[in-house]
C-alpha cells in the first residue's frame, strides 16, 4: 500500500484585503490518521478548516487530497468533491424545527438523488451506529447535548465522507463527557477508516485521540509531528502554551490503544464504492 499522505497541503497562503492569515501553511495528514490542530484564538485554524474542507480557495499554495489539487477544480468539480468530506460543527447546527432523523436525511435529500426508501436506511443504519436510533423522531431540543452531538457526527457520516472535521468537539462540555466524545472519535476511526482533523483547545482530549498534532500560532504551522514530538518540541511559545493547559508528560502514558492506521486505510479502501 502506498505511503502517499491522504491530505497534503503545500505552502499555503490566505490574504483577505490587506490582511494575511495563514502564511506558506505545509501540513500532511496520513489516511485513517486524526491530525490534532492546535494553537490560540485568531491563529488562523477556522480558516485552515474551510480551506480542508475546499469552502474557500487559497491565496496561493495548493491543497491535495489523493494526488488531485482541489484547489484548483473548477465549481462542477469542487461540489463532487465537497462530498468526500464532512464536517461536525462545535454547536452541532443542528435544525430545531427537524427531528433528528430529518437532520440526518438532509444532505442525502439535498445533495443526491437516492429514494426515499434507501436514504432511511442509510439514516437509520448511522444512528444506530451512533447509539441513537431511538432518538429519530425526536427533535433536537428533546435529547441531551451528548445525544446531539452523536446525532451530529450521523449526519457528517451519512455522505461515507473520507476526511471529517470536528470543530472544538468538547468545547462547553463536561469532563466525563467531553472523554466520551474523545471515544466517539476514535469509535469513527477504527469503524470508518476516516481520516479526521479536530481543532481543540482541550489539551487532555489532544493529546490522548491525536497520531499527529500541529499547533498553529498567527498562521504559521510552528510545530507537527506525533504527541511525544510535540511536547518535546523546543519552541517557547509551544511550551507555553501546552504547559498553561496543566498537561504533562506522565498523560503520554495513559493513552489509550490504538489500531494502526495504515490497518484502518486499508480497510477504508476496501468499502464498495459509492
């Protein structure tokens, strides 16, 4: 199997007006991998998102996602390819006048033509993936915020995308929650063989669900490389602001086990094609 990134972005710029926010960015994300970003506000990881997930288009510098630059498809193009990514939002964007179900229906009824019969069965097989399957006729408004998000991540799955963003995952919840969602996201890793980018300030959540972590600071990529990498790295400004987060070296140690992901990519391409 060949070792070529499933996610390489080269030298990236993004201007808006007058105004530079991500300065020659270079990231690689291996497939099946989670790609951690991490850094303060304003450093520049919502617009580095919307650019993954090819919303906006770079200034300069390419993003290339299984050898093809997508930065350079034109709009026919760039929608189809739209569909090999999925994004979990940090307040779900959930619609609270749709049950859940419908939320989960929406992009298949939006973005393809599939009938009815077999968009329920891709929705229903999701939640129950997602251990919310009871929830369908409920609404939003009616479930817990973990429900919700685990109704979140059916609908980012229910496209089969093969790279998923999750932006700030466990921001506003609870300690115990907040690991449970960790488990969530490597639960959609082993399962799905995704390749995931999550942008956090969680440092326990980081450093436990990351195979790579790159830190941001005012668009620059100033470090990446594995957890242990990243703590050691010797760059003030990343000492700093891992160790105002309270995280340790000893937190290595409690990682949990991982499947390889070069096990997970190889399953991933197995899939039956859509």
């Amino acid at each position: 199997m060949s070792d070529e990134p499933h996610v390489r972005v080269e030298r990236l710029v993004k201007v808006y007006g007058d105004r530079t926010v991500l300065h020659g960015v270079d990231l690689t994300i291996g497939r099946a991998e989670t790609l951690v970003i991490i850094g303060g506000s304003g450093a520049g990881k919502s617009t580095l998102v919307r650019h993954l997930i090819a919303l906006e288009r770079p200034t300069s510098g390419r993003i290339v996602v299984d050898g093809v630059d997508v930065s350079a498809l034109n709009d026919v193009e760039l929608n189809k390819a739209r569909r090999r990514f999925g994004m979990v939002f940090q307040k779900y964007a959930l619609f609270d006048s749709m049950t859940n179900y419908d939320n989960v229906a929406f992009p298949l009824r939006e973005q393809t033509k599939l009938p009815e019969k077999e968009i329920r069965e891709r929705v229903m097989a999701k939640l129950k993936d997602l251990g919310v399957e009871h929830a369908a006729k409920l609404t939003p408004a009616q479930i817990s915020g973990g429900m919700a998000k685990r109704v979140g991540i059916a609908r980012a799955l229910v496209m089969e995308p093969e790279l998923l963003i999750y932006d700030e995952p466990t921001s506003g919840l609870d300690p115990v929650t907040s690991r449970t969602v960790d488990d969530l996201i490597e639960e959609m890793r082993e399962k799905f063989g995704v390749t995931s980018v999550v942008i956090t300030h969680d440092m326990v959540s980081a450093f436990d669900i990351a195979d790579q972590i790159a830190m941001l600071i005012k668009g620059v990529v100033v470090a990446q490389g594995t957890p242990a990498e990243v703590l050691a790295v010797d760059h003030a400004d990343v000492q700093r602001f891992i160790g105002s987060s309270g995280v340790e070296s000893s937190r290595l140690a409690q990682r949990r086990p991982r499947r390889d992901a070069r096990e997970l990519a190889a399953l991933a391409r197995a899939r039956t094609p859509r």
